[in-house]
C-alpha cells in the first residue's frame, strides 16, 4: 500500500525559489534522509544516491482568454 501526501498553494515567485531551494538543500546535505515539507506536515525519504528526474512544462494558449503554463518535477527511486 503506498501512502499519500500532497498540498498546493499560492505562492509568490520569491517563495517558489525559497522552497525549491530548501528541497535542494535537504538532497544536497548528504544525509541517508531528506526532510519534505507538504502543507502543514514534513515528510521524510530516504532516497538512494541517484534518483530519477523528469521536468515537464505545458504550454497552452488557447484563441479567447488566458494562456495556461505548467511546470511538473518529479523525482522518483526505488527503495
């Protein structure tokens, strides 16, 4: 069975790199774990040295209204 946490946010562009930063930083530590944080709890992983990673953008811009863009990081290992 595998557990589940997610939160999503709003959040200013400055406060996006602070949290990508710190999740950068828990990887780049060294440590046999890394601490996440989701909303209002921490997670914590414990991933081997090498993890795959994809990075996905979506672009849309539909005819009438506004243009849609997303950015998807994912990072996965087997334990």
């Amino acid at each position: 069975m595998a557990d589940r946490t997610d939160a999503s946010q709003e959040l200013a562009r400055d406060e996006v790199a602070t949290l990508l930063r710190e999740l950068a930083d828990e990887f780049e530590r060294g440590e046999e774990t890394v601490a996440v944080p989701v909303g209002n709890k921490t997670v914590t992983l414990t991933p081997p040295d090498t993890v795959t990673a994809e990075v996905e953008v979506v672009e849309r811009s539909p005819r009438w209204g506004s243009s849609h863009e997303r950015i998807g990081i994912d990072l996965e290992w087997k334990g």
